[in-house]
C-alpha cells in the first residue's frame, strides 16, 4: 500500500446543529533506514525491509461544549514517560489541549522500530544502532505534532455511533507455556469495540479495539502485525477513511497459533487474523450503531501503585558478576538506584482517563500492560454494551496484573517486572488502587 502524506482530511456539509465536529488524520511513521526492531529482548534485530507502512493516527473531536478531545493510536510498542511528556506538553501549548483530553494509545507493535527510551532495558545497542534510534525518535515527535495538527484543523461537522462485534484471535497466553500453565485460567475478551465517525452516509473514521498482544510476528520486517493488517482492510474497504486500532486490555493474551522461524507463512497467518479482525468492524458498521451524544465529559487521575521489596544492595552486588545480557543491566540499574536515590522507588505512578458521552458510552483508558480482567470487571460494572476498557495508554510501565493474575504468578506481573525496571511485583493493593481510582474519575464525569 502506498504511503499516504499526512492531513487525509475531509470536509462535508451537514444541518448546522450537528453535535459533533470531528476531524481524522494520518501520519506515516515508517521507518526510512535499517532501525532497531522492538519488542522483544535478546539479539538486536535490525529491520530488513517493510511489509507495509506504519502510522500514527488522530481523531479529534469537538463537542458542543466547545472542547476538543483527540486520540491518538500508534503502530508503536509503546511510549515511555518521557515521550508522553514530551508529546502532551507540544499538544498543550500549539493547541490547549488539557492533558486529560489527550489520549494516547499504542498497539503494541512488535514489528516497528525502537523509539527513546521504551524499553531500555531489552537493548544493548552499538553506537550507530542507538543514532538510528535517536533519528527515528526525532521523526516519530515531529509527526505526533503534525498528526495531532492535521486532525484538528479538519474539525467538521459529523456524527458518531458505537456498537461491539466480537473476534476470535485472542488467546490467552499463560495457558500456552507449558504443562503447568495449564492450571490458569483462559480469560480472553474478543470484543471488538467500534466508534464510526461519519459525515451523511460517508464512513471518514472508525475506531475499533481489540484485546491480544500485537506479536504475530517476530522477524525482520517493519509492519503493523494483525492490527496493521486489519486497518488496510478497512481502508481498503472504505477508501475515505482513516481506521484507527485501539489496543485494549491484551496483556495475557496472544493471537494464537503463532508461526516463529518461517516469515512467509507468519505473514499470511498474521494477515487473515487482521481479516478477521476487519470483518468483525465491518459487520458492526454495517449493522445498526447507537449514536453517540455529546459533550465528552473528560477526566484523569493517577494513583500510586505501591512495589514489594526489592532485592538488597548487597545481593545484588554478588550477584552481578554472575549475569549477563538483560538480567545483568537490570542488576545494574537497581545498584544505580540504590546509589543515586538511596534505593529503588517504592511505586509506581499510574494515570487513568476516563471520557464519558453521556450514558452511551464510557470510555476508560488505563496505563501500560493491562491483563483482561480489568477490561471484564469494568464492563461488568459500568455495562457489558455500552464500556470501552483499553490498556496501553501514557507511558508502557510494565505488566498490570489483576490480584488473580499476581497471586497465580509467572510472566506478567511478577517475573516480567524487572524488565521494566521495577525492583519487585506490586503489592496485592494493585487491582484494588486502580479500581478505586477509575470509579472516583467515573463519578466525576457522570
Ligand atoms: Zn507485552
């Protein structure tokens, strides 16, 4: 598919007393050199060619309040703290736009390049991988600011709608590694969450989410994985359009069965899923959709999620020297904390965003990445039709295990957390803080 310039715009007439302005965007983010895969620990893979392009994509929508509200999806794995702070501060001086009014979500791609400091644990880069990174970086804030540009400068006239199909990938992924795993639970959510943007009968967006890693494929090529694959669907499908994936609550959950070892045949595989995928928003598109009222009721809050104990210094120091790879930058950067700020931090802040039209539709944007129970129990308690539970917002953070998945134990949540440079698992407060914290911001915009 061939790349297309940013500021895909679109303008139409409608009756003046539409709701709604809205105005969608696209950004190619493919990489134009041989970058740093990411995603995946061990050996640096450096891109070999591109499947198809990469993007970033932005919907922005006024409502008749008079405020905006953008979201932001990205082909990326995931941005850091910085990167959040570095793209919230350019919206909020070019465009006012108040940070709880800013939603950034990453699919998780683990077939796009390295971007800052996402991750940095997984990597050990020689000095012309960390330039092409470095150079990447810089392209990758420069388009989140003509994106985000782009996509409020075509605020039109529109209406909005929202309905859930369902879709059959999403596995869930601690069932698959080995005979013990077997004695976890095989929670999924195949929803699939979908918000049409239209302009009469012309389809000019369509948000849609899914809940399952982004990890079909693990070679050498830059592309969207599953979720890349069903966007160029759906733009096939409805040429004017600029579908935007929304990664939910996919931290336990894998497309399944996988292909690891033969790029031809992963690549097929990883496309249907996206055909899949597609065809679950078609459907939903061209049934009947609840329309959407305005205004965006709009709020953010952060708690503080505390970490059990770390490791002693002592124990670290005589451990090191028997480490290697990422365990031994781990070590060492625990070591650093403990000699720079005394010890390793004691928690973690944890944003979470709520945007709320009225009864229609509550949408929850939670920090890093969320196991499938947080989607659940929030679709439980707010309405199974009418809640959006989507992980992999602000900063990537780490795994965010329910109590259930930290008490069962493994990957995410209690062995995968150092990777991300926390000293321990959280305490078993976790499901709890966030929970009290989504329902404060749900109240406050009800
Ligand atoms: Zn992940």
């Amino acid at each position: 598919m061939k790349p297309v310039a940013v500021g895909l715009w679109f303008a139409f007439a409608l009756p003046a007393m539409s709701a709604w302005q809205a105005g969608a965007a696209r950004a190619d983010i493919t990489p134009t050199e041989s970058v740093p895969l990411a995603g995946y620990g061990g050996k640096t893979r450096m891109s070999e060619r591109v499947e198809h392009p990469i993007w970033l994509k932005a919907l922005a929508l006024k409502d008749d309040s008079g405020a905006i509200s953008v979201l932001v999806t990205a082909d990326l794995v995931g941005l850091s703290d910085k990167m959040v702070s570095v793209i919230t501060t350019s919206a909020r001086e070019k465009h006012g736009l108040p940070r709880e009014r800013l939603i950034l979500n990453t699919s998780h791609n683990h077939s796009c390049p390295v971007t800052e400091d996402v991750l940095w644990l997984y990597y050990e880069f020689t000095p012309e991988e960390a330039a092409a990174r470095d150079r990447y970086t810089q392209r990758v804030y420069e388009k989140y600011d003509e994106v985000i540009a782009a996509a409020v400068a075509n605020l039109a006239p529109a209406e909005l709608a929202f309905e859930q199909g369902l879709a059959g990938v999403a596995v869930n992924r601690r069932r698959s590694r080995g005979p013990e795993s077997r004695a976890f639970g095989g929670q999924v959510d195949q929803d699939v969450p979908v918000i049409t943007v239209k302009a009469g009968d012309d389809l000019k967006a369509v948000v849609f989410g899914y809940s399952c890693h982004t990890t079909a494929l693990g070679g050498l090529s830059i592309n969207g994985d599953y979720a890349g694959f069903a966007q160029i669907e759906l733009e096939k499908s409805f040429p004017s359009c600029v579908a935007m994936f929304v990664q939910n609550c996919g931290g336990d959950a894998n497309p399944l069965p996988r292909i690891r070892g033969k790029d031809l045949e992963a690549t097929e595989l990883a496309s249907m899923y996206g055909k899949v995928l597609a065809e679950a928003v078609r459907q939903v598109i061209a049934a009947r959709m609840k329309p959407l009222s305005s205004p965006i009721r709009a709020a953010m809050g952060e708690t503080k999620l505390q970490l059990q104990p770390g490791i002693p210094l002592d124990e670290l120091k005589q451990r090191v020297p028997n480490l290697s790879g990422m365990p031994k930058r781990e070590f060492e950067h625990f070591i650093r904390q403990y000699e720079t700020l005394g010890s390793p931090p004691d928690h973690v802040n944890y944003p979470v965003q709520v945007w709320q039209s009225g009864s229609d539709l509550t949408f929850i944007a939670l920090t890093g990445e969320t196991v499938v129970d947080y989607s659940l129990k929030f679709k439980a308690a707010y309405g199974w039709n009418n809640t959006w539970v989507c992980g992999y917002n602000n900063d990537l953070t780490s795994y965010v295990p329910s109590l259930r998945v930290l008490k069962e134990g493994g990957y995410e949540g209690v062995t995968g957390m150092f990777e991300y440079g926390h000293r321990a698992p959280y305490t078993e407060a976790v499901e709890k803080l966030i929970t009290t914290k989504v329902e404060d911001l749900v109240k406050s915009t009800k």
